[in-house]
C-alpha cells in the first residue's frame, strides 16, 4: 500500500464557472490557469504522483508547456492512471477535500464523486468528496480563490 496527498490552489478570475473534479459548476468567476484550472483533479494528479513516488504535477505537465495551455485537466488523471498500471497499482480509494465559501458543492458533489470514480477506474464508493469553508478566514475566506486537498491510497494490481 502506498499514500500520497496533493494540494492545489486557484485564485477566481473573468468567467461564470469552475472546474471541478472534471464537472463544469456554475459560478460568479474562473479561475486563473495555465490549463481549465480544476482544483479537484489537480490535488488528485498530485496525490497519485506522490504516492507511487513520481515526483508532482509541474514536472510532468509543466504550467509553461504550450501543449497545456487551457487542456482539460482530465488528461492529467488519465496519463498518471496510465503511469500506475505500467507499474502495476491501483486506486484503493480518495478522499478530496474543496476549500471554498463558493461556490456550494452540495448540488454537484454526486456529479464530482462519480466523474472521480471514472477517472481513477474505481467504484463511487471509493472515492469521497467534501467541502469546506475557512470562516471567512484569509483569501479562501474573503472568496479571492479555491482550493482543494487530495488523499489517495494506491495498492497494487495483483
């Protein structure tokens, strides 16, 4: 068994949605971002890289890489899922944790959930998505940006 933990971070910019967990959500801003910005799968690209210990998101897709500018950040889940079968692991479970005061998950949570799940090749009941505020505290709080933290245990593919 193998654990690793990713985190990422976008400030809102012009736009009227985000990104996440590859589930286009309704909202005042974007995000800014070399790519569609997708905190959720971002966090999670980087829980996965870490816990088969392949270094971290920036070095495989690099935010100065032409070919990544605006891509959908699915791409990165599906090239690490390919990386982890090379070397013979899977997805035990995730747990993804969005740090917001906006905009509400609770009307896409299952939408998320279920487009992890595909993702990651596992059932929904393996993957767990929650949100969270931070009381009004600092630039998440002030609703500036949007975060999202990444748990992910790997086991091997037998």
């Amino acid at each position: 068994m193998r654990i690793g933990s990713g985190i990422d971070v976008h400030a809102f910019g012009p736009g009227d949605f985000v990104m996440l967990g590859g589930v286009r959500v309704a909202h005042t801003h974007g995000v800014v971002a070399h790519s569609d910005g997708d905190v959720v799968l971002h966090a999670l690209t980087d829980a996965l890289l870490g816990a088969a210990g392949l270094g971290d998101i920036g070095q495989h897709f690099k935010d100065t890489d032409p070919r990544w500018k605006g891509a959908d950040s699915k791409r990165f889940v599906r090239a690490v899922m390919d990386m982890l079968r090379a070397r013979r692991l899977r997805v035990g479970n995730a747990d993804v944790t969005v740090l917001a005061e906006r905009p509400k998950l609770s009307p896409v949570r299952d939408d998320i959930r279920r487009q992890v799940a595909e993702l990651l090749e596992v059932g929904s009941e393996q993957v767990n998505v929650k949100a969270t505020t931070t009381e009004k505290l600092g630039f998440l709080g002030r609703a500036e940006g949007i975060a999202a933290q990444a748990v992910v245990l790997l086991i091997d593919a037998g």
